[in-house]
C-alpha cells in the first residue's frame, strides 16, 4: 500500500532533508513508490537551501540535497500525509501542539516508529561540528532502512 512520509526538524535545512533524501531513495530501492518530504517547525530558514554541512555530508553519500528548499509545517500537512515523523520531541510536541482535531496524519519519533531507539532523538547537529552530521546520517540510514516494515 502507498504511503506518504513528512520528516519534521527544526529548521529544515539539516536533519529533515537528510532524512527525505535518505528515504527517498530507500523506498525506491525497496520498490517502493512512497511519498516523502521534509518540513520544520520553526520558519528561520523558509526558502533556503540546505546547510552546506548537511549538503557536504548527504552528498558524499551520494543523497543529493540540491533541490532542497526551506519550508514550515502547514495545517494541511496534518491532512496529506499518513505519517509525520519528527526529529527530536521538541519537534513532536510541536507537531502535537499544531495538530488539528480530525489530522488523520499519525505522529510519531522516527527512531521509535523505525524500532531502532535508543536513543529516541536524532540529535540537533546545528551548532556542533562535522562529525555530528555524520553521526545523524548514519542514524538516519539505519533507521529509514527500517521503515518499509514499520509504516
Ligand atoms: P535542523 O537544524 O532542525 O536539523 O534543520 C537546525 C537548523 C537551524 C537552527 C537550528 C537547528 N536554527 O537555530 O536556526
């Protein structure tokens, strides 16, 4: 059956991305053909490309994160995808604060949902260095390798 997946961050331009672009070609790998997009809660970097690092360090890996563009978390998400997945549960208690009454979206942590917690957070790689995008894409892979039999 098809599904829709929204990765949910803070900023949309490090960990969501990484993780659509992770999941977009995963899924297609698995055969298949699932929607993904990523959004944040806050609205910073609305329009922006990804964060060079996040960029730097998907792309060596071969996920491209050229078309990316900033975008914040609308009511209508709650409605056109199945799944919402957030980063951390600062994420998720946004998400649950936003969410309207009849969202039909199901919510969760994807580290929980993809059964591959602890820890239950993909940790924010914002302020720190290198080394923490690379610790968040291998999180990532690990755990969207896993979704096909989760969702
Ligand atoms: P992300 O990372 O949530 O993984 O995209 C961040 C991006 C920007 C900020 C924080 C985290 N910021 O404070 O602007």
């Amino acid at each position: 059956m098809s599904r829709s997946v929204l990765f949910v961050c803070l900023g949309n331009i490090c960990r969501s991305p990484m993780a659509a672009a992770v999941a977009h070609y995963e899924f297609a790998h698995a055969g298949l053909d699932w929607q993904v997009a990523s959004a944040g809660t806050g609205n910073w970097h609305v329009g922006q490309c990804a964060d060079p690092r996040a960029a730097d360090c998907a792309g060596a890996a071969g996920f491209a994160l050229d078309q990316h563009r900033g975008r914040q978390v609308q009511i209508d998400d709650f409605h056109r995808f199945d799944w919402i997945l957030a980063m951390d549960q600062a994420n998720l208690r946004e998400l649950k604060a936003l969410a309207p009454a009849n969202a039909s979206a199901q919510l969760g942590l994807l580290l929980q949902v993809a059964g591959t917690a602890p820890p239950d957070e993909v940790p924010d790689p914002y302020f720190g260095g290198r080394d923490g995008f690379d610790a968040v894409l291998s999180l990532l892979r690990e755990a969207i390798a896993r979704l096909p039999q989760r969702l």
